[in-house]
C-alpha cells in the first residue's frame, strides 16, 4: 500500500515518539493527532493540530515515531483536483481517507504549496503542501 503522505526532497526530519494505545494501528506516511488522554491517534477531519508519521506503528506498539515542527513539506492526494487557484490556501483532510480536502477551510492544518510546482491542475495526485499546524 502507497504512503498517504510523503516527504518530499531529502529533507532531514525531527521525529519525537509518542504513546499510542494497544490497537490503535497507524500507517506509515499517516498524519496524526492526539486524542483527550494525548495518545496518538489517526489524524481526521476534525483534528485541530496534526503530526506526520514517518514509519508508522503496528498494533501492538505501545508509541509511534512523529515528526516535530513543521519544516518539511509533504505530498498526498486530494480529494477532488487540484486547481491552480488554490496554491497557497489553507485547507483541511477528509475524515477517514487522509486525503486533502481541496475545497475545505475551517480547521485549516494543511497549507497548500504557493509554489510553480504545487500540484498538476486537474490531478487529484502529487500536492504538496506544509503542516499548518503541527501537533509540536
């Protein structure tokens, strides 16, 4: 199975770990948010702050490696085609799926790239974007 996200470039991450719950199974390439007792969770539509995470963690793992900050920039897939209007618009992810929610603004973790490569206009595959607002 494909990454959801993944880093562009060579960039070098700053991961911390995290605990997590028996049970709960976070994919490589997932974004993460933390719930009430500061687990890590799969990060949703609703999550308010998010974090990447790298390698993920298997079911049976008691934490999962996240990335610090905000000084990379990620590539997923959104959930309608992207549209060179929205370079630079702040946006949040599908509920269940982690795609990014091109058409959404109200929770606003994800910054789409303002950038000439940002993503390919009618293509849901391959926009970039910033964490807007990391979990640390």
């Amino acid at each position: 199975m494909a990454k959801k996200f993944e880093v562009v470039g060579d960039e070098a991450l700053r991961t911390e770990f995290m605990s997590k719950e028996a049970g709960v199974t976070i994919a490589a390439g997932d974004l993460v948010a933390a719930d009430s007792n500061g687990y890590a969770i799969l990060a949703t539509a609703t999550s308010t702050a998010v974090a990447y995470a790298p390698r993920g963690a298997a079911s049976a793992d008691l934490k999962c490696e996240v990335t610090i900050g905000n000084d990379f920039i990620l590539k997923g897939t959104g959930d309608a085609a992207f549209a060179i209007t929205q370079k630079g618009t702040l946006v949040d992810i599908t509920t269940t799926t982690q795609l990014i929610d091109v058409g959404e603004s109200s929770i606003d973790v994800l910054k789409i790239s303002p950038m000439v490569d940002a993503g390919v206009a009618g293509s849901t595959a391959g926009i970039k974007v910033k964490i807007n607002k990391p979990l640390f």
